[in-house]
C-alpha cells in the first residue's frame, strides 16, 4: 500500500480473532456439552454398578464416549479462548468503521 494513499475516515478497529473464535465456540459448544451430559448420567449407574474398574470400562456404550469426546472438545475451546486471550497480541482487524 502507498504511503501517500488516502485513508477513509473512521476508527480502526483492533481486536484478538483466535480469542474471539474459541470464545465464541466455547459458548455456543454448551448446546452438545448438554445433550453430552445427560447421556452420561442416563448411563452412570451401569458404570457405579460395575465390580471392578475394567468391568466399568466395558459397561461403558459407544455413545457415552462420544459424549466424553465432545465434552473434552468444550473443554479444549475454553482453554485456547483463555490462552489466545492471554498471548494473542492485539492486531488491527481487516474492516473501518465509521465516524459516528
């Protein structure tokens, strides 16, 4: 970009994108963290009722470790939100926003 180019007027916005993107699907990932939640307590007696710690393991269904899976992954996008929010360094972002 030119040095002697005209520039729009208004505010130049700054921000964290990584920050922003894990935070915002750390939020919206509650709705499939929930629906995880109640599987795995539908399930939770097999698993207490269980002798032993491998016959737990395999009282355990399919679909009560694809809700740990999913549960795991809610737990990884709030700890990136809070490390970008923390190391990701403010950048200006690609828009202007105008004088108001």
């Amino acid at each position: 970009m030119k040095s002697d180019a005209v520039q729009p007027s208004g505010e130049r916005r700054w921000g964290r994108p990584k920050a922003r993107f894990y935070a915002l699907a750390s939020l919206l990932w509650v709705f499939p963290s929930a629906g995880a939640l109640l599987i795995l307590v539908q399930g939770f007696r097999s698993l207490v009722q269980a002798g032993s710690v491998l016959g737990g393991l395999q009282s355990v269904a399919f679909e009560q470790w694809i809700a740990l899976i999913i549960l795991l992954a809610h737990v990884v996008f709030a700890v990136l939100a809070w490390h970008y929010r923390r190391a990701e360094p403010l950048r200006e972002e690609a828009g202007w926003e105008p004088d108001q």
